[in-house]
C-alpha cells in the first residue's frame, strides 16, 4: 500500500477525482499540500479526512516554502507526489528529491502549449486534435517524458467552455488511473 501526496492549488476538481478513485484501492493519499489559503482543494480534502496543510509562498523564499513541504511529505511518509492544478514551478532540488516520482497533468497535448494557458492555447490554435497529456516533472515547465496522453477531435464548432468541460473529463478519467498504475508499482 503506497502513500501519495497531492499538492494542489485550485478548485481541487482534480483533486476530487483522485481522492474518490483511490479510495477504491489499498493506497492512500497522506497528505493534501496547497499553497493558496481559500484553495478549494482543502475542503474536499477534509471531506474526504485526508489531513491538510496549507503552505504559503507569500512573503516568503520559495526554497523556504519547498523546505517546509519537503518537511511535511516526508512526515507523512509520501511514496509518490502527484500535482493537482498546483500552480507553482518546483525547484531542482525538490524535483532531485523526488526524482521521478512526482506526476502532473497538463490539459493541452505537449509538446504543444505548455504554461498556465494550456485550454486557451490550444482553443485558440488551429489543432483539430486536442486533449491531456500526464507526465514526469522536471526542471523545466511541462516538458518532463510524457506517459500518457489522451485526445478528442473537435468539430471546430465548441466553444472555449464546451473544450474545458471535455479537457477536464478527460483529466478526471485519466490522471487517476496513472496515478494509481505508478502506486502500484511502488508496492
């Protein structure tokens, strides 16, 4: 039974996806780390009695910041760390420490558009193939080796909301499964 650490940012509704398929396995989540203090991921967190903790950046050196969630995930014996919407760039030390055991998941088709604007980006251009790509985090900004993507050909019709709403189908579908493939094989 592996431990896993989720650092997230946001909504949680990735979060919310994960929490509710792995408790249909022997893993567990250990720990709910977000860095924005109203982030909606904490509430679910607490729905689902995952301990929460909530780490600031603001005012503060990230290496700081790093440190203290280096501190807790240790704490809370995490075996994997997966990013859920955490919006912030982890430096080479945090990733050296977790080397190849953190996961995040991108909502364009990297290579192509990486960044915060990944819906955008990729509804703006001209692909008629859109989708998400999961991947390993390394030093740069979502180009770490890709394990899996998933796609949708649009009609070209959608609007930007339409292609969030099946972006995020496809996050909710996919990240966990991945997840729990790589806690598997940690146990």
């Amino acid at each position: 039974m592996a431990k896993l650490g989720v650092l997230a940012s946001g909504r949680g509704t990735n979060f919310r996806a994960i929490a509710e398929r792995i408790k249909k396995t022997p893993h567990s989540i250990s720990c709910l780390i977000h860095d924005r203090k109203e982030a909606g991921a904490r509430v679910i967190a607490r729905e689902y009695s995952i301990p929460v903790y909530h780490v600031s950046y603001y005012g503060r050196d990230s290496v700081e910041a790093e440190k203290e969630i280096l501190k807790i995930l240790f704490s809370t014996n995490v075996d994997l760390i997966a990013l859920a919407g955490f919006m912030r760039i982890l430096s080479p030390h945090f990733i050296d420490t977790w080397k190849g055991q953190i996961l995040n998941v991108h909502p364009a088709l990297l290579p192509r558009h990486p960044g915060t604007q990944g819906i955008k980006d990729s509804y703006t251009s001209r692909d008629r193939e859109l989708g998400i790509t999961i991947h390993h985090v390394d030093y740069g900004v979502d180009t770490g080796p890709i394990i899996r993507q998933e796609s949708f050909i649009r009609r070209g019709t959608e609007s930007l909301e339409e292609i969030e709403e099946k972006i995020h189908r496809l996050e909710h579908l996919v990240y966990p499964d991945v997840i729990i493939e790589h806690l598997d094989k940690l146990t």
